[in-house]
C-alpha cells in the first residue's frame, strides 16, 4: 500500500524500512521475508565488514497491524526505548 526506506550509503549497514500492507497478515507474511532479508545481509557481511554484524543480529523488524517496520541501527536499545511495546 505504501513503504519509505532509507539505507546507509554503503560503508555500513544502517538501514529503516516502514512498509504499509493492505492487511495484517500480508504484513506477517512480508515478515518473514525481511528475516531472510536480514539474514543474508549478516550471510554476505560476516568476513566483509564484521563489525556490522551485531547490528543486523539486532535487527528490529516488528509487525503492527497493517505495518511492518525493519531497523537496523548503531544504537537499537534507543530504537526499542524509542518506539515502545
């Protein structure tokens, strides 16, 4: 239905994506995509960049009604005190 995403230029693994779905099972399903998604960039970063590792291991990809939000972040305990249960 509607998405913003924004990455890092590249040097590091930052990124924030908020996808909007038409329902909130769509949302679970595109859920599971994102861990794959996740997964593959620790798969690809492990020996290329290791310092970003913990970062993408900490992901924050959560899935409230309609919305699915992925964050990858330097500081993800501010991201997780910021958006709350």
């Amino acid at each position: 239905k509607d998405s913003a995403v924004l990455r890092s230029a590249g040097a590091t693994c930052e990124e924030c994506a908020v996808l909007v779905f038409t329902s909130g099972d769509k949302a679970e399903t595109a859920k599971g995509a994102l861990e794959d998604y996740v997964q593959s960039q620790i798969d690809a970063n492990v020996d290329y960049r290791p310092a970003e590792i913990p970062k993408l291991e900490s992901a924050l990809i959560d899935v409230r009604g309609e919305t699915l939000l992925l964050v990858v972040a330097n500081d993800q305990e501010a991201v997780e005190q910021y958006l709350g249960p």
